[in-house]
C-alpha cells in the first residue's frame, strides 16, 4: 500500500472502529509518530527487522524479576517523562520521581530516630534529618514517610536469597512540627540490569549502567498529594549520566561528614558503629502540596494549552 497516497490510511481505519476517545488519541499520536520516524530516517526493511527482532528478545528475556520492556522505558527517559506529566507539581514543591522496582508495600514502622540498618549491614553510617512541610512552610503533622535504599555494597535487601527481614527500609511518622530523622547507611552507586537488550542498548550508545547512589522516599499525609521520590548526595558519582535520566537538580543533596564522636552519640550511634571515623549527615525539607493546590494548578496548566 502507498502511505503517500492510500485508500485508507491506519489513523483513519481507527477512528470508523475505535469509540473510547482516548484510546484513540493515543494510538492514532503512537502510529503517526512511528510513520514520520520511518520517513524522515528512510527505515529499510533489513533495519526495521532489527528493531523486531531486538523487541522479540526483550519481550523473550523478561522475567517477573527483570523486565526489559520497563528497563528500555528507562533508559530512553520515557519513564522519567511520563511520571513528571502525571505529577505535574507548583511551584516550590519536591519534584518527584519513579519508584523503582524495589519498593515493598507495608514495612514496618519505627519511631523517628531510630535505625532502618540492622546490625552488620554494609556501609558507611549515615544519619537523615528531614522535615515534611505544606506549601505555606508549615509542619504537617504525622505525614507518612516510607523510606527504602541499597546497602554499602548496592544491593537491596530483596535482592538477598532467603531474606524475610526489612533492612535499610522503614515506615517512620513525623513529630507534630513536621520533622523526623533516622539513622542508616550512606547509599552507593549500583548499575542497573546489563545483560540483556537494555544493557546492548546501553553499550551500542556508549552509556554505563550505574545509578547514581540514592534514597527512596514515599510520603503521605491527609489531604496532601501523595509524593514519591528520590535524593541523591551531591558527591555520588554518574549524577549527571545516570542511565535512567532521574538524577533532578532540586533533588541532589549536599551531604556532610560529622567527625565528632559526641555528636555521633547524640545521634544515636555507637562507637563501634561508624567507620572510617565519620557519619554522613544528611538534612532535606520536602514539601507537599494540598490535594486541591495540585487540581488548581492541572486546570491552569490545561487552561494555558487552549
């Protein structure tokens, strides 16, 4: 069939099939976009084969563990886009960003100040101290804030075999002023699957596949709107080439290392749990908006695209 010139044309086919208008708008934008690519890069058939097979071994090399299709969404950006246009945040709030596939629904809760790092873990120690505030710098009372990250070696605790017992993750509740705090292990770089498709697609574009080292957070509170994210310390390697394009500026850290033993103590730890004679001290103050200042601000951000 001539594209140029068709009797009937894919787009066309669908709007006399497809009811559900969204639906429609979407794969009618999916197809008219692979048809320009396919032009305006003159695709022969030896090349599209290529792009088939390779989707073929994606979809073949997927597992419940290690999902390709997810993986290649990655490491394109598509993945970072689509969660920013479906968080879409005003002004002065934390930006967010995708969870991860380490993310365990019900951790368990402890009370601020306390260890998320059972004794022995791997890693430096690491003390955060964080603040949940609205958008008018108030302490929001009791926010929920689910914290998970990989140990000193860059191994999360589910990826261990036969382990039944959270580490490095827990549910912590804010103070009445908005503040929380808890002791752990300063996160480190890890790199992402590389031995199948997405690691090739990697390679072919002369990228590597390590994360730069980070801290999951997800956190909620009544009438807020829900926020997952991540931070990253402002000395961690591949902040600016992380292969998942999720390294923010808003969400880099300056961390700093607090050598005094007497601090340390007033922070909860012992002597025989820091080495190299340092903790890592880690401050942020998220901000969440209300529920209603996000409506607002989607319908003004729609009324602006008219």
């Amino acid at each position: 069939m001539n594209f140029s010139c068709p009797i009937l044309a894919p787009t066309a086919l669908h709007e006399s099939l497809v009811k559900d208008p969204r639906k429609l708008q979407l794969i009618n934008a999916l197809v008219s976009h692979l048809h320009t690519f396919a032009r305006e890069t003159s695709l022969d058939h030896a090349e599209w084969t290529k792009v088939v097979e390779f989707l073929t071994r994606a979809g073949k090399e997927s597992t419940d563990y290690k999902n390709e299709f997810i993986l290649l969404s990655d490491i394109m950006g598509l993945s970072a886009l689509v969660d920013e246009l479906t968080h879409p945040k005003p002004a002065g709030c934390t930006d967010s960003c995708e969870a991860g596939p380490f993310y365990v629904p019900n951790a368990p809760e402890v009370p601020s100040g306390a260890s998320l790092a059972k004794a022995g873990t791997t890693g430096e120690a690491m003390f955060f101290n964080g603040t949940v505030k609205n958008t008018k710098g108030q302490g929001i009372r009791g926010a929920k804030i689910d914290v998970w990250q990989a140990d000193g070696d860059g191994i999360y605790d589910v990826q261990y075999p036969g382990t039944t017992e959270a580490n490095d993750r827990g549910k912590i509740v804010a103070e009445d002023d908005g503040t929380f705090c808890y002791r752990g292990i300063l996160p480190t770089a890890y790199p992402v699957p590389s031995d199948g498709p997405g690691g090739d697609l990697l390679r072919t574009l002369g990228r590597h596949p390590h994360r730069a080292a980070h801290i999951h957070f997800m956190l909620n509170a009544p009438g807020y709107d829900d926020l997952t994210t991540a931070l990253y310390p402002s000395h961690s390697p591949f902040l600016g080439t992380d292969p998942v394009f999720a390294t923010k500026s808003s969400l880099v850290c300056q961390v700093v290392e607090e050598r005094d033993p007497k601090r340390w103590e007033a922070m909860g730890f012992k002597n025989r749990e820091v080495t190299r004679g340092r903790v890592w001290v880690w401050s942020f103050g998220f901000v969440l908006a209300s529920v209603e200042e996000v409506e607002e601000f989607k319908r003004q951000r729609a009324k602006a695209k008219l």
